[in-house]
C-alpha cells in the first residue's frame, strides 16, 4: 500500500492502516483465571479491568489464534496467546500495551512470523500482528521513505522505485516486515557498503513498555533509538521508521565463480570487499554432485544504467575454476531473486518443514580454519535437502548499531547453516539439528563469534551476556528503563531471567 506523501506525520500516522474491523467489543482480562473475557459493547456492566475501545480487532477465537503459535521455524509450536491485536491504529498498541504492562500480561509484537524459534510468540500473553499498519511515504526531494513497521520490503522496494529509489540494503528475502528485520539488523550482499537495515534509519517511533509513543533519532531520545534498532523487541514496538533511500540502477549483473576451497573463496572476497567492485557480494558452499563434499561460491553483482559492465575488468583477477556463470536482471528481479526458488519451495512443501537455522559472525581470522572444519563435517543430509550455506564477509565500519553485536576486528564474516528438517523417514531431525548448531555456537564463541540472531540456537542467560559483551549492562538498563514491566517480547529469552 503506497500513499501520496501527507501534510503531516500525525496525519499520516491517524489515517493510515486502519483497514480492519472497527472496535466492536470489549475484552477485559480476568486477573483471577487468567483468562480473557469478551462482552459485547454494551451489554451490561464491562469487567472492572475492561479494555479501552479500540480502532481495530482483537481476536480471541482459538482457531483464529493458532497460527500465532507458530513459525516460519516450526520448532516452538503451542505459545498460544490469549489474544491477538489487529491494530486498527497507533493508539491502539499504546492502549494495549499501558493495559498489558501493570498486569503483567507479556507482550510481543509480530511482523511476517519468519523468525526459527519463537521469538515472536507468547504464552497465555497478547500479539500485536502489525500487518495493518502498512503505508508507505516516500520523500524523493529529502530522499527517505517514511514505512509503518508492518510494511514488507518488497513494498517499500515497489513505492520507492516509483520515484527511481530504493533502500540501498535489502536482506535476502523481501518478504520480511520493516519491524521484523530492523529489530534484528537486516544484511543482505549491500551491508559492504551501507552496513545493516537499521544503519540506514533516521529515525523511529517506538511505543515503549509503559505505552508511551516516542519519536527518537541519533540525537533525539538516542538511548531509545539505540537500544530499538537491533533491539530484537526488547524496548518498545516499533511503529514507524524514516530510511534513507538511493538512486536506482536499471540493471544488474550477477556473477557466480566458484573455488575448491574456503579459504580461495574468501581471499577473493577479501580482495573485493576491499576494492569494493561490486555493489553487492555475497557466497556460498553448494554440495558436489554425488555425495563428493561441497564446493564454494562468490556471488558479486554490479548495478548499472546505460553501459554494462566489462566483465573481463570485473572478474579477470579473481582465480575461479571453469567458467563463471554471468546472468542479467533488472534491478527488481535482482532484489527479489529468491522469489521463483521460495515459489518452488511451497509447491514441494518444503517452505513449510521445520528450519533449524544456524547464523552466525565470525571474526576475519578465524573464518577460514572453521568454515572449512564445519563443512568438512556436513553432509547435505545434515541441512536438509533444500539447506542453504552462506558466507560472505562484512567491513565493520558500516555496522554502526550498538546492539547489532559482532566480533572485534575490520571484517566479520557471515557464516550462516541455513537447515531445512524433512519430515522423511531417515531424514535428520530438527532436535538432531539443532543440537549441532548448538555445538558449532560454542565453537565459535569460544573464538569471539556472535549469533546473527534469526537463528533458533537455544541460548542460556550467560550465552547473551557474551553475546552483548561491554553493552550488557547498558541493554539491560534500557530494558528496566522502557520495559519496567518486563512484559514485552519475551520470545527471545534475553532478559526473562534477569529482569526483576
Ligand atoms: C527465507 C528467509 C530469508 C531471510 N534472509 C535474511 C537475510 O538475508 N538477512 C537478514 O538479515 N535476515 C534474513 N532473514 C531473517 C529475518 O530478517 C528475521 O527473521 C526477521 O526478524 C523476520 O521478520 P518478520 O517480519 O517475519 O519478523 P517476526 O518473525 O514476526 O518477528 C521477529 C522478531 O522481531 C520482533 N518484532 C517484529 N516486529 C517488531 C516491531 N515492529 N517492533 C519491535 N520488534 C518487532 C518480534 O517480536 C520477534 O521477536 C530471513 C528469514 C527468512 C525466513
């Protein structure tokens, strides 16, 4: 949904996304059995704890609740919540949530459900389903694009190339709402030059654990902005962000060259992330027909207007084995490349098998000796058929979000074990799985490795205090600070334990 840019930001923010069903009841929450009570407005005497009249839905039907105790990972399964709020507004999550809060009810919001283990559900608690608040503004004069967190980037893709724009970094999949990858960090084969998603927000609207809606910046409420972006939830609901947007190039060439060896792959990713020749770098391993162990990829890609690239200057240096494989897209093609394979994948029935992921940054030095060592001791049975491996490296001067953690050094490498668990008779089982992305994590931690955290690696209380390191303390005063009540996205087990 795209929208002529507003006269205003409060008018934007009142009149877009109201499309659901006008508040028609009035729910209240028992305190005494936990449960939720529906009364019809007016029908007598509302709870003493009724709920404030609401621009949207709040759904409490089972059968309309089930999904959301599930996920694209499909490995935490029955966090049913007592409810689910189809926001016909902002208003409505600051009510919901200056409701929930006191009480004690967890909250979590949700995008498109695409994280692997839970991380948006909650138990006996309340989901904020942001897909109704979806518009988009974009500003071509000061060049942002001004997205409610329930937008999906394909959507922001589509409104800003309408005015020749585009978000200069998109994650692998554009399917993904707004708030869903800006709470995580969003990377994608552009991070080389823009750093993560939420390097490129200038500013936020966050709906805090006490119901507050506060507009923050680098320098406006700088300690909420910084502990929303990457925040993984933990702080507020993010409602509303403003992303810078670049120029749009027509079309795109996509080079795949391929390398026996790990460590041939990333000394030619290493020798171009420094030249920065492509404007989007990423690789893979891809298994060797028959069994036979894996071999290695870099993807690179060069925008481009009128004239091509000369793929001699662009790719004559780097040492490939055969032939590269040279394709052409336009830029949107480029952007939503996974589309046809995603599309193969729902046919099979696979997009919908359990994904025990494993996403990891690993520091430069130690990537080749570890990634060689892993893949020697995986086989495609071990990730699934459909499994993807990633690795492609990332300058740290562009990760500029404090809570996006990543190991110390000039260049981190993305790492990610992306498994598919099939429900076959003698296929691996997910448990099986993730008791293996559970070992590979202690290995790399142990190294200085931080979880990229999309993953479904279960942690423990003192896995996330190496994981934010010197920020520790600092996340954990932001969460006392916005979330007194400790009520909000829970899912992520970071601070249940710790937060009183
Ligand atoms: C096929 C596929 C490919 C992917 N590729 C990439 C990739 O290339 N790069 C990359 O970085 N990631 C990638 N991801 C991971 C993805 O970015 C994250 O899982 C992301 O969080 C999913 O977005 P979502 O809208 O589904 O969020 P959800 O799964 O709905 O939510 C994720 C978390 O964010 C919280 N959250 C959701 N909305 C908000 C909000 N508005 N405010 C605050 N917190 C919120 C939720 O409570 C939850 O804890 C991929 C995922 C899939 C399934």
């Amino acid at each position: 949904m795209s929208h002529d840019h507003p006269s205003g930001r409060r008018s934007f923010l009142r009149t877009v996304g109201v499309g659901v069903g006008m508040g028609a009841a009035v729910v209240g929450f028992d305190a005494g059995s936990r449960a939720w009570a529906t009364q019809a407005v007016g029908a007598g005497a509302a709870p003493n704890d009724a709920l404030p009249h609401l621009d949207g839905t709040l759904l409490t039907d089972p059968a309309a609740l089930a999904p959301y105790a599930d996920d694209f990972g499909h490995l935490v399964t029955g966090r049913t919540p007592r409810a689910v709020l189809l926001p016909g507004s902002v208003a409505d999550i600051c009510k919901m949530i200056r409701y929930c809060g006191p009480r004690g009810i967890d909250v979590a919001p949700r995008g498109q459900g695409h994280q692997c283990f839970g991380q948006a559900q909650v138990e006996a608690g309340l989901v904020i389903d942001m897909g109704p608040l979806a518009g988009i503004v974009v500003d071509p004069v000061r060049r942002t694009v001004e997205v409610q967190a329930g937008a999906v980037w394909s959507a922001v893709l589509d409104a800003c190339l309408g005015h020749g724009l585009t978000p200069p970094v998109f994650t692998d999949y554009i399917e993904l709402s707004v708030g869903g990858t800006l709470s995580a960090g969003g990377l994608g084969g552009a991070a080389q030059h823009h750093g993560a998603q939420v390097d490129t927000v200038l500013e936020l609207d966050v709906v805090t654990g006490t119901g507050e809606l506060v507009t923050c910046s680098a320098t406006r409420h700088a300690e909420l902005f910084d502990s929303a972006r990457a925040g993984l939830g933990q702080v507020g609901v993010i409602t509303r962000a403003v992303l810078e947007v670049v120029p749009a190039r027509a079309h795109v060439r996509k080079y795949t060259l391929t390398y026996a060896e790990v460590s041939a792959l990333t000394a030619a990713q290493r020798r171009v992330v420094r030249d920065g020749r492509f404007d989007w770098l990423e690789g893979a391993a891809a298994a060797l027909p028959g069994g036979g162990g894996w071999q290695f990829q870099l993807e690179g890609a060069v925008y481009y207007d009128a004239v091509a690239p000369d793929d001699d200057a662009v790719i004559g240096d780097l040492g490939f084995q055969g032939t590269a494989e040279i394709e052409e897209f336009d830029y949107r093609g480029f952007v939503d490349d996974l589309a046809p394979a995603v599309a193969y994948l729902k046919s099979t029935g696979e997009w919908y098998d359990p994904h025990p992921w494993y996403d990891m940054l690993l520091p430069d030095a130690a990537t080749d000796e570890y990634v060689a060592a892993t893949m020697a001791g995986l086989s495609v049975g071990d990730i699934g058929p459909s499994g993807v491996v990633l690795l492609y490296p990332i300058p740290t001067g562009g990760l500029r979000t404090p809570l996006l953690r990543r190991p110390e050094g000039e260049l981190v490498f993305l790492f990610a074990v992306l498994r598919t668990a099939a429900p076959d008779p003698g296929a691996l089982p997910a448990a099986v799985m993730q008791e293996g992305n559970r070992e590979l994590y202690l290995k790399a931690q142990a190294f200085g490795g931080t979880i990229y955290p999309v993953d479904s690696i279960p942690m423990s209380a003192a896995d996330w205090r190496v994981q934010y390191g010197d920020r520790w303390d600092a996340f954990r005063a932001a969460k006392r600070r916005f979330d007194p009540h400790g009520v909000l996205t829970p899912g992520q087990g970071i601070f249940r334990e710790t937060v009183s």
